[in-house]
C-alpha cells in the first residue's frame, strides 16, 4: 500500500509538471513551450499567458549569457544557455547622416522608435505564433544575417538583429505568419517603409526597407498574403527586405522560425 501510494504521488507530480520546448536554449532562438493548459508559467520572474491549447513562448536575447529559469506550477526548470558566435559585416557607402544623423534628425528618430516599440510591446491573446512560419521572399538570397556587428563606413555601430534578404525592386512580400497589422509607416528614417505585426503573447514581426506597403493598421493578415513589395528605402544601400523577430522587447532571430536551407 506504502508503495502504491508513493507511485501514486511520483504520477501526479511528474504530470503536473509536464512540459516540452521546441527550439534551442541558444542566444538569439525563439522557444515555444507546450504544458498543460490550466498551468502557471513564469519565465525568470515574468509571468507569461498560456493558450487553451497548453502552448507558451518565450526568447532569448542575442547577449544572454545566465541560464534561463522556467516555473510550472511552482517547479523549477533551469537551462543553460548557449552561446553563439557572431560574424563581423562591413557596409560602405551610406550617406553619412544615416550612419551618423545630425541633431536636427534626433526628435524625429527618437518619435519613430517610440512608434515601434508601442507595436512590439502589444500582449495580445492570438495565438498565431505557435504555428509555421514562411520565408516571406521567393528565391531571395540571403545577405546579411542576426547578430552580426555592423561596421557602417568604416564605424562600428549596432549588431544586426534581422535578417535580411536581397531581392530586385517590386518583389511580392509575403506575410510570414497570420496577425494583425500594428504599425504601417512608409517613411522611418531608418527603416523606410515598415510594417508590424501582432501574433500573440509578445511576438511580433517587422518587415522593412519596403517600397510598397499594401496593408494597413488594424488589418488582420493570413499567412502567404502579399503585403507590400522590396524596395531600399531608410537605410539601406541596395533592395532589399529586412525582417525581425521580436518577443516584446528582446530581439531574436528569425531563422529560428524559419526553415531556410543553406
């Protein structure tokens, strides 16, 4: 009887704190959790919603050295974290008050990241981003990739945090995952035409350095949906689309999501 009970207790336990990942605890990676839908979820100290199908997401920034903690029902998960190796990318050519803009482009810089990140900040309940996303550019070629450490004209600058894919002016762009359109500008001095978009629980997408935007705020998108075309407005040296991956406020990249062959 002791043991049946003992058994009993190790069952009841164990599935209380049922959980699997898929993505890879490296810097930078994208990770989608799935428990039991009743669940508590704290990722750190940051209580993070649960679908009703059991699915929850999290990332990992591109510096993230300390393990992650992961609580259920108030047990502990500890992962380390991988670190990842970064590439060095050297772009020429700029004009020079894009690399380093005058005081007279500060207020507007300053207003236009505050647009984006009002659009990366949104919480919303859809649940859009437990599903496959798609390589939003058809036959695109690969040229410039997350984490990278940017040297413009010759100065170090920001680490690249997308991806980015070289296309011909007016290539269709394709929504990579269902959402909600959160932001639509079509002249950031950074980032020229770029759109937002909401899938759930803190992830969102950018596209950027678009000729064409076809969509408007508010909008819901499907997947595969056209949504605007490559062109190389803000900065940007050739055509080309720009995409990131974002939950909240930490950028990830979108390789993790995307089944790219190389």
């Amino acid at each position: 009887m002791k043991i049946l009970l003992t058994l009993l207790f190790l069952f009841i336990t164990t599935s209380s704190f049922a959980v699997t990942f898929k993505g890879k605890f490296v810097q930078g990676s994208f990770i989608l959790g799935k428990t039991k839908p009743s669940s508590e979820v704290f990722i750190d100290k940051k209580k993070v919603k649960v679908t009703t199908h059991g699915f929850f997401v999290f990332g990992l920034g591109r510096d993230r050295k300390n393990d992650v903690v992961i609580s259920i029902n108030n047990e502990k998960i500890v992962k380390k974290i991988q670190k990842k190796k970064y590439k060095i990318q050297r772009i020429d050519g700029l004009e020079e008050n894009k690399v380093t803009p005058s005081e007279e482009f500060y207020e507007r810089i300053k207003k236009e990241n505050k647009l984006i990140a009002k659009a990366r900040s949104v919480d919303s309940n859809l649940t859009f981003f437990s599903e496959k996303f798609i390589i939003p550019v058809k036959n695109a070629i690969i040229t410039g990739v997350y984490g990278s450490q940017r040297i413009l004209n010759g100065k170090p600058k920001w680490p690249h945090y997308g991806l980015d894919f070289a296309a011909n002016k007016g290539t269709k762009i394709k929504a990579m995952q269902n959402g909600v359109v959160t932001l639509a500008e079509s002249d950031l001095f950074y980032t020229g035409g770029t759109l937002v978009f909401d899938h759930g629980h803190g992830v969102s997408t950018l596209y950027m350095h678009m000729d064409k935007i076809l969509v408007k705020k508010g909008q819901m998108i499907k997947k595969g949906d056209i949504i605007g075309t490559v062109g190389s407005t803000g900065r940007a040296t050739g055509d080309h689309l720009d995409v990131r991956l974002n939950w909240f406020d930490i950028r990830l990249d979108p390789e993790t999501v995307l089944n790219i062959k190389k």
